[in-house]
C-alpha cells in the first residue's frame, strides 16, 4: 500500500481484527456483484469504500426514475442510463482506485461459468428466481462464497453459502427450484427503501469478512428481517442431502479458489424478490 491508501483506509488498519493484512486482501479481491439496484447499491458502494480492488457489476437493466427512491447508486442524471454504467461513475468518484467492470447483460449459465471462477466471493442481489438459482449452481461448482440478499416491502433476507465448507447448504437447499414459488417484485408490491440500504449493506459486510477471513460469516443461517417492527429472526439451516444442486454434485475447485481458501484458513412462502 502507498501512503495515499494507507490514510484512505487508516479506519480499517487501526482495527485489531483487521490491520494491514485483511485491508491488503480487500485490496486483492475481486467481487462479482450481481444486481445494480437496491441492494446492489449500498453493497457496491461499501465495497468500494473499504478497497476492495476489483469490482463487476452486472446488470442489463437502464436507470429508471421509479429507481430513485432506493438505488442510492444512481442519481436524476443516470435516468436513462444502464445501470452498470452509472454504477461505475458514482464508483469511480467515491474511489478511482477500485477498477470497475461493467457488465450490461442478463447473466445466464454460460457467462456465469466463466465469470464466477475469477471471483473471491459472489453477490447475489437479483431479483427473480431463475438467476438467484443459476448464480448458485455456478458458486457450488467453482467453490467460491456466496452472499445472498432479498428485500420486498418491509422483509428482507440475508445468508452466505461458502462452498469451501464442505457442511455448507446452498441457495436450493432452502429454496428448491422445483417448488412452486410466487414470482414478486417491487415494482407491484413496493418497497420500503432503507429495507434495501439494510440489507445491502449486510452483504457488503458479510463479504468482507469473508474476504478476510474474520469474523463469523452467516453460513448455516438464515436472518430475515420485518422493517415495520424492526425485528429480526434467525433460522438454521442445513446442507440438504437430497439437494440435487450441492448434496450430489462434487464441486470443482479452481486454482483461484485455492488460493482465497488458503488466505482464509490462515485467517484463521416466496422470499423478497
């Protein structure tokens, strides 16, 4: 780190559990984050924030001006926009040392499979079953952390999957695509906007720690907040072994993967859309 990095993120370095060692892997990190929206926004931004090195975002969608309320990545002037793009400006001024790849497409299989491998830990902030469940095939099969968040109207959801954990449930363990869910969304059923800001916020830092290896991440655990009552609750979970997703299929760790476990170890109902 040069001297410019190291009072931009003196705050971190002066954290016992954090120093320079944990802010040199957010450094080194690469975070794919899926969904430039409501929760991608703050998660985004804090990840940018704290350093994290490299940042793609995903998203094939324009900034709306229905957006506004929540998507604090954006602003009047991005109307119009891809999402992604207007996400690397703001990006690109709250820290110019964070490089930025734009991705404005709906991700699918193929690109997952060649995307996922490069990451240190994946953000699921989508909004629709079928990507939720496509994002969470491709961490099981490269073995890289998940953290999934969700948010409608005042309930939001919060778990990370780490597939380096050979215990470690998986996306369909909770929510199996072949059961029958309801397909909701906030532009019918609305959303009240700090719920987003919560939980984005949440995967932002449940990604860090995993990054740095500190901490105890929320694997096995589902938190589910009500923003009317401002309540939380926690469920357990478990790796299914009937899962057809991660309870029969042998995940393929890739040399990248290796390497972040290895920095780790030596650290060492319709759910919102």
């Amino acid at each position: 780190m040069n001297d410019a990095q190291l009072l931009r993120y003196s705050r971190h370095i002066l954290v016992d559990e954090l120093g320079i060692e944990a802010q040199q892997r957010f450094l080194d990190a690469h975070v794919l984050l899926i969904g430039a929206g409501g929760l991608g926004s703050p998660a985004a931004m804090y990840l940018a924030a704290a350093g994290v090195g490299t940042l793609t975002l995903a998203d094939a969608d324009t900034v709306d001006l229905t957006n506004l309320q929540r998507q604090i990545l954006h602003v009047t002037a991005s109307v119009g926009q891809p999402k992604v793009e207007s996400g690397r400006a703001m990006l690109a001024a709250l820290n110019p040392d964070v490089q930025v790849h734009a991705i404005a497409q709906q991700v699918d299989d193929a690109w997952l499979a060649r995307a996922v491998p490069h990451a240190t830990v994946v953000l699921d902030c989508t909004d629709n079953f079928a990507t939720r469940h496509a994002i969470n095939r491709a961490c099981v099969t490269h073995r890289v952390p998940l953290v999934s968040g969700a948010a409608l109207r005042f309930d939001g959801q919060i778990s990370t999957f780490d597939f380096r954990d050979e215990a470690s449930p998986c996306y369909a363990c909770i929510f199996p695509e072949d059961q029958p869910f309801e397909e909701t969304a906030c532009s019918t059923m609305g959303v009240f906007a700090p719920t987003v800001g919560i939980i984005g916020a949440m995967q932002a830092a449940e990604a860090l720690r995993v990054i740095a290896g500190i901490g105890k991440p929320l694997t096995g655990r589902l938190m589910m907040l009500d923003s009317l009552h401002m309540e939380w609750t926690t469920m357990r979970i478990a790796r299914q072994p009937d899962c057809p997703v991660c309870g029969c299929q042998q995940p393929v760790a890739t040399d990248s993967n290796a390497d972040n476990k290895n920095r780790t170890d030596n650290n060492t109902d319709s759910p919102p859309g």
